[in-house]
C-alpha cells in the first residue's frame, strides 16, 4: 500500500488507543473492533521487538507491513488470520494519525437525517424519477441514498431548506467523498447534479448550482475485467458439496454464471417459468436492459438444475429458482450480490490468484466472455450471448488477451483507404 505519512508524527500507543476510541464512537461491531485491535497490537509488538521506539511514522507503516503481509499461496492458521486484514487495518490508522478521525466505509444509513423541510423536495424527486425517468427499482434506490446522504451533509453545515445552499456547500460535499474510488464520485456527483437541476426546475432553487460540480471523467474502458485461468474455474466446480443442498444450490447458480454468463440480477431474479424444458432454454428479460434474452439449457446446467429443484430447493409457493438455505425460506433479497458464493467455495478450494482481481460471480461472466474471444467466437455472437446491448460493450473482454486484441484492432492502412 501507498502511505501518505511523512514526517513523525505522535506517539504510536496513543494513536492507536485514540483509534479505538474512535471505532467505538462509531459503533462498530464487537467482531471489526477485535479485528483491528488485533493488527494494532502486533504492531506494537513489532515496534517492541526491533527496537523502533514508540513514535508513528509511515516507515514504521511500511516495515510491519512487509514483515507481514500475506505471500502468494500462502495458508494462514487460525491464529494469522488477522493478516488478511492487515491492508485495511493499516489504511484506517493511517487515516486517523492524518486526519484525527476514522469515516465509516459504510454509510450506516439508519443514521442519516434528511431536514423536515427538506422531505417533500426528496419525495417528489423520487416519484419524478420512478414516473417520468422510468428508474429500474435498484437504480432508484441507489439514487435516493446518495440524495439521503447529500441532504445529511447539508443538515450538518445547519442548511435547513435547500435554497439556503451555497456553492461553498456543494464543492464541500464533493471534497467530503475524497476516499472513494473515481467511478464511485462520478456516480455519486451525476446523481447529485440531476438533482439540483430538479430542484431549479420546479422553483425550490432560484439559481442553478448544478455547474459547481466538477466533471469526473472515468473511461468506460479503463479497468481491465478480472478473469480467472480456466483451471482455476474447474477447482472451483469441482470443490462444491453436490451431496448437500448448498452445494446443489451453488452449484446451480456457478454454472448459470460461468457457463452462460448470466448476470447477477438475472439469476436472483430467475423463476420456475423462465426454464423452458420443452426447448432446453431459459428465457428471461434482462433486469439490467429490460431486453429478452433466450439462452440454450446446456445438458451439465440442466442437470445441475433439476438436481436442485428436485432434491434441495424446500417447499414453496414462490416462482424464484433460488431461495434461502433456512427458514422462512425465500427468494434471494434483491440487494444480494451473491458474493459471498464465490468466497466459500473459492476459500474451500484454496485458490490464490497470481494478481489482484475481482473474483465474484461477475468475474466468472468476464472469464466465459474471454474463453470465447479466444475461440474466435464473433463479437456479435458473445453480444448476443452476454444480453449486451451493443458490441461496443464486448470490446472491453478483448483486453484480456493480447492476441485477441490485436484481431480487434483496426488496420490503419485499411481505414486510410476508406471512402
């Protein structure tokens, strides 16, 4: 990790008492207080132990961090698993010996207070939203979180009703997201932006503010899709319990991942009547584009699937393929990214990736795009195959291989020539 500490700044016990402090106040769980005690005290005892004193400094940082970050294919004992922690246990005491406060990665949205006078303005912009912008459900409730969170903001520099704002306020706003990831401000700011210019069209502001915001410009191309080695994703299946009814479920839903390239909204949301046994398809329209997508039932998910809903899937009147292991059982909540999956299976195998990537069910959906291109699979067919709505979509798995990329790439004296 990169540590932005230069100089020596204070005692290291009472930074990290302080930063407990700090924790507790925020009321985090007994378990993530244990977790970030336990990084804290080794480094104490790493300090200790190679005589570095007991000042706090980035090099000390460093040190410890390197002495103990976890290696390439290394297994932990019970007792090291606080090293897995160790980068993010780090990061926030680093961020309290800067800044002299810990910001929750989480908004605990339990908390956030829109102002009274404020409510009526973020209701009607909601309802806006749901029946004239024609927001899917997920999209919208995202939205009204970062509106929640920004009428928060505004309530805690005493702004009571939104024509109180000053561009001082907005630019705050955005300065406040500064830890947060590029792509994740762009979004949070576009929402931001659409709703000031709400608030100016239905007369709630008397002068347009939306321009204070600054323009974060993300390439849609920029990252590269996390894959796996496609040995890695025959460990993966292979390690799943088929004998237990979380094994029969998950293994279903990898399958419906990996081999058809389903997205993750899509299987959550899949029922009993998208499975067409007659044709050997599954037909479905897609949650994310609202567009119909007609899959072929591959004789291995089919099996996988009537494994399940034969000898796992519990009794119930619900339409939704895939339901909770305990009871009351029902359909996977909707804000569920199944992620944690994945995690499991991926831990039970013991699979350790060469790099960092992603490794959730989206990047099992990346990896069967890429084992396509590389089969010299047309772009139009994957497009179709992937429910994208346009090609330009596909292009970014090209990315992942070298050599498919270059049979992407256009041939410039070619383009030269065109009329």
């Amino acid at each position: 990790p990169r540590f932005t500490l230069g100089s020596l700044l204070s005692l290291a016990p009472y930074i990290v008492s302080s930063a407990l402090g700090e924790l507790g106040k925020l009321q985090y769980s007994r378990r993530s207080l244990q977790r970030y005690r336990t990084i804290w005290r080794h480094l104490m005892a790493f300090c200790r132990e190679n005589n570095l004193g007991d000042e706090y400094s980035a090099e000390l940082v460093v040190q410890f961090f390197n002495a103990y970050q976890m290696r390439e294919g290394e297994h932990l004992t019970s007792r090291e698993g606080w090293r897995r922690h160790i980068v993010f246990g780090l990061k926030v005491l680093d961020d309290f010996a800067r800044d002299g406060h810990i910001e929750r990665t989480v908004t605990d949205m339990q908390k956030i207070q829109v102002p009274a006078p404020m409510n009526n303005a973020v209701r009607d912009y909601e309802r806006y939203c749901r029946d004239r912008l024609h927001l899917r459900p997920t999209t919208l409730r995202e939205r009204m979180r970062e509106i929640a969170i920004f009428g928060d903001f505004l309530g805690s520099r005493n702004i009571t009703v939104f024509d109180q704002m000053q561009p001082a306020d907005v630019s705050a706003f955005v300065t406040s997201l500064h830890r947060l990831a590029a792509k994740t401000v762009s979004r949070i700011v576009c929402d931001v932006r659409g709703f000031l210019r709400f608030l100016l069209m239905r007369g709630i502001l008397q002068r347009d503010l939306s321009h204070v915001l600054p323009t974060i410009r993300v390439p849609q191309d920029a990252t590269v899709p996390s894959v796996w080695d496609t040995e890695l994703v025959i460990r993966l299946l292979k390690v799943v319990d088929r004998s237990s009814p979380k094994g029969k479920r998950d293994y279903a839903i990898l399958l419906l991942a990996c081999r058809l390239g389903l997205r993750v909204g899509d299987i959550r949301t899949l029922t009993l009547d998208d499975l067409k046994w007659e044709t050997a398809t599954v037909e479905i329209t897609q949650s994310k584009t609202l567009e119909p997508l007609c899959l072929p039932l591959t004789e291995e998910v089919r099996e996988a699937l009537i494994d399940y809903l034969r000898l796992a899937r519990p009794q119930s009147d619900c339409l939704e393929v895939f339901l909770t292991l305990t009871p009351p059982f029902q359909p996977v909540c909707e804000t569920d990214n199944l992620h944690r999956i994945v995690q499991f299976w991926k831990d039970l195998a013991g699979i350790r990736f060469r790099t960092k990537q992603r490794h959730g069910l989206h990047s099992l959906r990346h990896t069967l795009a890429t084992q396509l291109l590389r089969e010299q699979t047309p772009f139009h067919v994957i497009s179709e195959i992937l429910g994208h709505a346009t090609t330009a979509s596909t292009l970014i798995y090209a990315k992942t291989d070298a050599e498919t990329l270059r049979t992407a790439a256009l041939n410039t004296e070619e383009v030269r020539h065109v009329e």
